[in-house]
C-alpha cells in the first residue's frame, strides 16, 4: 500500500478565514490536498456524472481506439472509464496543466489495476493532438478555457472522435435571463450550505474564481456542438447550475 491509499480525504477549508483580498483561483498543491472534498461539496450531481462517464465508456469505446479525459485533475473520469471497458487495445490519455494535479493523479492510478493503460500528459488542451477516439471526456474543463479557444477545441475533437463516437461534456451553466441565473445561482449556494460551507466561504470561493470559471448557456453549448458537426446534442443530465451533455460524431 503506498502512501496515497492510507491518507483519508482531506476537508476543503482553503476559504474558510478571512483573505482580505482574495487571490485568483488556480489548481495548486493546496487545492489538490482538498479536490476530492472540495468537488463533491461544490458540484452537485457529481458523482452521478462521473459514474455515467463508466457506463458511455462501456457502450462507446471501440477496440483499438483512444479515450480523452481532458481536464483530468485526480483521474475520477479516467478512473470510472478503465473499470468499464474490457475492449483491447485501448489506451486513455489524461490530459491536465497542472502539475501538482497530475502527481496526485498518478499514485491513485497506481492504486487501481486494470489491463488499460492510463497515460498522463502535462499540456494545455488546446494544443494537444486528438486522434483515434472513441471517447473523450471534458468534465468540468471547456468552463476554464478562454472564450475565443472554445470553438477551435471543439473543432479539434470533432476531428479526432473516429466515427460513432462520443464527447461528453459537463460545464456549470449561466442563465437567461438574469433573474433565472440569479435563481439558480442562489439554488447552488444553498446546495453548498447544505453540504457544510459557511457563507463566508462561499462568497470568498466565489470571489477566487470569477473571471476564471466562465459559464456559458445550455444554448450556446449546443449551437458550437451542432456548428462543429455533432447532430446529436443533449444535455443528460442537470442539477441547478451544472449540466452534463453527451454529443455523439455521425457514423
Ligand atoms: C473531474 N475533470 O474530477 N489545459 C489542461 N487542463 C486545464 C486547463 C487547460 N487549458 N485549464 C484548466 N485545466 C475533473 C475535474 S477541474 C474542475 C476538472 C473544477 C484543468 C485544471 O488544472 C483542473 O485540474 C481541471 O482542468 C478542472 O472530473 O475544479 O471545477
């Protein structure tokens, strides 16, 4: 057993004082140190999204073919994907630009054996290669790239999925028009409440990650989808602010 199978998940407390001024969110070793908590307690649905990643995985993945898990962090989606498929010949490669995350990332791999190699690269998803695909994954990552990348990226997906495959993605969603984001907004904050944060961490969370997380509506997701190629667009599932979509490439 090394030493990341025997260490318990530590509590996200990284806003739990008072900052003064609140520094701008980045995936440090700090938040590494609390992700699993931190993730779980922030975004509900979740876990839900994260099993379902297993279960396309099992009904999309083609022998001889690339899995994408892009914005990997701790590997939750590549970790759900290699337990579902028995298909040969099948590599995942877990895309992430912090280092920190991917450290973390490689031991709990190491902890998991399957007959599926899990490699790990250190790059940004933009410039990345995307080719043989059967399915690739973008759990809560496309939110973190700036606004003019996205349709190039999504460009660049589209390309590399091989025919009948698939794309999910899951995002935090803005609404329309402001009174219905401002409802589901508070929806999500009382989620949080709910899951222990005090108010104090919330708005300071907040205040860390605006201008770095950009939500964009249901709406625009799909147009970009359908304008890259995908016919077949839809949102799976939703909780408050947070939706999943799947989009599957013509065969
Ligand atoms: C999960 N998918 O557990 N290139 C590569 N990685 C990036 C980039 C980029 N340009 N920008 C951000 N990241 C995971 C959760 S977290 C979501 C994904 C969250 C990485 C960043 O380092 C972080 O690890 C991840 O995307 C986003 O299902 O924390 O809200």
């Amino acid at each position: 057993m090394n030493d990341e199978s025997k260490s318990t998940v530590k509590r996200d407390d990284l806003f739990a004082s008072p900052l003064g001024n609140v520094p701008r969110f980045v995936f440090d070793r700090a938040v590494v140190d609390v992700f699993p908590d931190m993730i779980q307690r922030s975004v509900p649905g979740y876990q839900t999204i994260i099993n379902l990643c297993g279960e396309l995985a099992a009904r999309f993945v083609q022998p001889d073919s690339n899995c994408y898990d892009l914005g990997c962090s701790l590997g939750a989606s590549s970790l759900a994907i290699r337990q579902q498929i028995d298909q040969p010949g099948v590599s995942i490669i877990a895309v992430d630009n912090s280092a920190a995350m991917l450290e973390r990332c490689q031991s709990l791999l190491d902890n998991q054996s399957s007959k599926t190699p899990v490699q790990l690269l250190e790059a940004d998803i933009c410039d990345i290669e995307i080719s043989n695909a059967s399915l690739v994954v973008m759990n809560f990552t496309l939110q973190f790239i700036p606004l003019d990348k996205r349709q190039a990226l999504l460009e660049k997906i589209y390309a590399g999925l091989v025919p009948g495959g698939c794309l999910v993605i899951s995002e935090k969603l803005l609404f329309e028009p402001e009174s219905l984001n401002q409802l589901l907004t508070e929806l999500h904050h009382q989620f949080k409440s709910a899951q222990g944060y005090s108010d104090l961490e919330i708005s300071q969370k907040r205040d860390s990650i605006e201008n770095v997380l950009i939500p964009e509506t249901l709406d625009s997701h799909i147009n970009r989808l359908k304008a890259c190629g995908f016919e077949s667009a839809s949102p799976w599932f939703q909780c408050f602010n947070f939706a999943s979509l799947v989009a599957i490439k013509p065969a």
